[in-house]
DNA sequence: TTGATAGTGAACCATATGGTTCACTGTAAG
DNA sequence: CTTACAGTGAACCATATGGTTCACTATCAA
C-alpha cells in the first residue's frame, strides 16, 4: 500500500492532541454533537468543527448532518495499523536490548575465565 | 501523573512523521551517528539533528557524543502508555459496536413479534 | 413571521514544523 | 600546522496547527 505511510502519519498527528483523544474517549462513550463536543471541551463550535474534521480525515470519525445538528461517531478505522506498527517497534525494541544483554552477559564470562586462566 | 497526557502529545507527534519512524527502523537494526541517518534519509546534518531532537525529548532516542561524532540509539521509553492508549480505544471501540450490534438485534426481534401480532 | 439555535467558512493570529543555508567550533589525521 | 570531517546554532522560509471572531445560512419552534 503506497499510503501507509501517509495514513499512519495523518493518524498519528490526530492522536497527539490532548483534546482529539478526549473527543475519541467521548465518542467511545456515545455519540455526540459539535455543540456537545465544543462544551464538553470548552471551546467554540468553529474550533471543535476543526478537531472532528482532523479525526474525520484520518477516519477515526464519522459524521452524519440531519437538520441542523451534525452528529459525530466513531468511524471506521480501528486504528490496526498504529497498533501493529508500535507492536512491531516494541518487539525490535526488546531483541535489540536482549542481544546486548547477551553481549554483556558473554563479555562476563569470558573476563571470569580470563581471572582464572591469569590467578593459574 | 500530571504529565501523562503532554508526554502522549509528544510522542504522538513524533511518531507522526515518517522519517522519524525510519529512523526509530533504523536505530532498532543498529546504533548509528547523525551523518549515517542523514545520508540514509537524504538530508542535512542539521536538519537529522532536529529529528533526532525530538526523538530524544520524547524520551524514544538516546545520544552520546564521544569525539566528534555523535551516537544515537533507542532511548528508555518503550511506548508502552501509547501502545495502552490505543488498546484501551479499541477495547472501547468494540464494546461500543458491539453494543450496537445487540440493539439491532433486539429491533429485529422485537419487529418480528410485532409482525407475528399483526398477522393473528 | 420572528427569533433562537447549530453549524459553516473566511479571515486572522501566534506559534510550531520540516526543511534549508551559512558561519562556526571542536576533533582527527596527514 | 593544516586540512578535512562531524556536529551545532542562528537565521530564514513556507506551510501547518490550534485557536479565535465575525458574518452568514439553514432549521426548528413559538
């Protein structure tokens, strides 16, 4: 997939701000209006508007207008690949600080035979 | 712990661009200098520098600098809170459908006893 | 019809981001 | 000593972000 990139990039810039992460917890909770959302976070409508569109376009949010409300639900994506892209990272993470364990633990040996090998 | 939410923030974003999780890719493989990671990701010294700064502010890099050059490697911070961020909102996301799920469910039940009433 | 309500879009503002160039320092090596 | 190399910091640039106000439209309700 040519976006991957592209899309973790959008998810996880609508991830890093406190208030788009409130709005996703809310949503968890039940659907909500902007009005309810610019409330909730004290902000006006037109800033709490920009929010959902940023968790719109990266399709954490789906919105639906009938008559003059529109009201904002949790959309479809589940956020797979983020969770699988951290998954990954944190695997990488361990086998390289379990290799350099292993170094160390070599390293330790090896200087334990040499002192026998010397006080001989 | 104050700091919970501004250190998702942080992460968040530095996991939003994709350099730097090339980068976090690369260090994972091996520790590498600020001229190897320029090269690699065809750019300035000073512009990996900055990179790699927010890298290190968000506690996912290390560097040492010994001589000239200096060393960057994964830092202490495992995105273990990010990676529990996000499977606490796809815990919350399923039980929410889920949720809806029954609600159809019952609908359905419910119009097929009112059918069945209708029909005596 | 009149008024209040919900949202929208444009314009604006301050600050942040991702990148560059340029001038500089410190270190390594001939 | 001289030159080359690795990094650093300041200044600059274009664009993005997070927020506002203001003017406007559309809808609901009395």
């Amino acid at each position: 997939m040519v976006h991957y990139q592209a899309r973790l990039d959008t998810t996880f810039a609508a991830l890093s701000d406190v208030t788009r992460r409130g709005v996703l917890e809310q949503l968890a909770g039940s659907d909500a209006s902007i009005t309810d959302l610019a409330q909730r976070f004290r902000m006006t409508l037109t800033g709490m508007k920009k929010h959902v569109g940023v968790l719109e376009r990266a399709g954490l949010v789906t919105t639906e207008k009938v008559g003059r409300v529109r009201t904002c639900k949790l959309g479809p994506r589940r956020l797979e690949e983020e969770a699988a892209w951290i998954e990954r990272h944190r695997q990488l993470w361990s086998a390289r600080f379990d290799a350099l364990d292993e170094i160390v633990e070599d390293l330790k040996r090896k200087e334990k035979a040499n002192a026998r090998s010397k006080r001989r």
